[in-house]
C-alpha cells in the first residue's frame, strides 16, 4: 500500500456553527485555502447525512480549486459517496481502522484520534497514514471534553514518539497564541508533530485568510528549526 502523501502543515477542520454572523461558509473555507490551509476535514456534528454530504460536495468543489486533500470525519458511507480522493478521520470509538482501510482501499487518505501511547502503539500498524493527538489544551469546539482529557504538549510528545514515524498531528485549544508553544513542547530530538489541526482558530474569524497565514507562518517557522 502507497500511503497518499498530505501537508499536515495547517489542517482546518471545519464547523459551520462558529463562521461569524455575515460570512458564507464556502467564503470562509476559500479564504482558509487563500491563507495557506494545506488539509481539510468537514466535520458537522448537527446535520443529517443527506445535509452533510451536500456541504461535503461544495466543500470540495473549493478544496479541488487549491488542490488540497479533503477529508470527511467519521462517516464512512459519506467519504465514499464522493470522488475517490477524499479521505476519512475516524475517532476511537468508530469504527476500527483496519475496517475503514479495508472499506476505502489504499488510495484514500485515513485519519485516527490518538489519545494515549497505547492508543499511538496500535495506530502504528493500523493501516491509518496519519494520528490526530489531543486534545493538546482545552476547547470549546468538542463535546464532552473535560480537564482530564487534555494532554498536555508533554504527553502529546510521548504519544508522538509511540507513533514510531507515523505523521501526528496536534489538535485541541491550538490558536495563534498556543500553537508555537505546543509544536516545541511536543517534540523530542527524534520526533516532531507535523502539523497541527485547528477549528475555532480559524473557523471564527471574520479574517479567515489572515487567520490561516498566521497559523502557517508559524508552522513553517517551526518546521525550519528543526
Ligand atoms: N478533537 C480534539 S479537540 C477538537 C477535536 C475535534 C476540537 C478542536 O477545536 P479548536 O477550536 O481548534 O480547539
Ligand atoms: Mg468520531
């Protein structure tokens, strides 16, 4: 199997519920791309299939625009009712990883939320080309979470070790403020995120291209220390 090859750079994972009041969506999404956005998740936790595969459709009519990988979170049977590059990023509590590669066959980019080094252990040889790891710090943007879910860029940097190579990206609380602080605090000498994943840092900005350029001077800036 050929892994898909992706820049985990400036990964956006959207939520139309933060676009402020008097900013499209679609507008948001092409001013991300604008601003340097290098992969795309669609993620609606409030919508119907037949609703969500329609924003899924529009979204990546823009990200085929800029050439950029999209992704569908969690819905297996939506990611394959669309054109065979768009991926799937699946949690721990959906289906295995080893199903949803085998259902999607080895051209499709898969995504797994990691969240401890056991987890990261087996996502090592699951068959998924990357891990999500967070919540890094704590977020509004996901239900549910509470103070013992947060990791902390410490532990994020263990996980990341335990995924022995497998791209990991950063997600929960990452901002311009936080995120240079959690791509240093979770590398070691032999590992390094390679990217970090935002919602609300991006999503609720009425300056969503700026907001992204932001996000990516920084990483760059990061990626060129190593
Ligand atoms: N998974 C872990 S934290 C999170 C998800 C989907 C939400 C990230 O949103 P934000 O606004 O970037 O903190
Ligand atoms: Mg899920």
């Amino acid at each position: 199997m050929a892994p898909p090859r992706a820049d985990y750079s400036v990964y956006l994972v959207t939520a139309r519920s933060q676009v402020p009041a008097g900013v499209d969506y679609l507008d948001a999404l092409r001013a991300a791309l604008k601003g340097g956005v290098t992969l795309v998740q669609i993620r609606e936790k409030d919508v119907e299939t037949d609703e969500f595969l329609d924003i899924a459709r529009k979204s990546l009519e823009v990200c085929d625009e800029f050439k950029v990988p999209m992704l569908i979170n969690d819905n297996l049977s939506v990611a394959l009712a669309l054109a065979p590059h768009v991926g799937l990023h699946i949690g721990q509590s959906d289906l295995p990883v080893s199903q949803a590669r085998a259902l999607l066959g080895p051209d499709r980019l898969l995504g797994i939320s990691v969240h401890s080094v056991e987890q990261a252990r087996d996502a090592r040889t699951s068959g998924a080309d990357y891990a999500g790891v967070g919540p890094i710090y704590g977020t509004q943007s996901k239900a549910g979470i509470v103070d013992d879910d947060v990791l902390g860029a410490r532990q994020a940097a263990q996980i990341i070790e335990a995924l022995d190579g497998l791209p990991a990206v950063l997600i929960g609380g990452l901002n311009q403020q936080t995120a240079a602080r959690a791509l240093f605090g979770a590398s070691s000498p032999t590992a390094a995120p390679a990217g970090i994943a935002v919602i609300s840092a991006i999503m609720a900005r009425k300056d969503t291209e700026v907001a992204a350029s932001e996000l990516a001077e920084q990483v760059a800036a990061f990626k060129a220390s190593r």
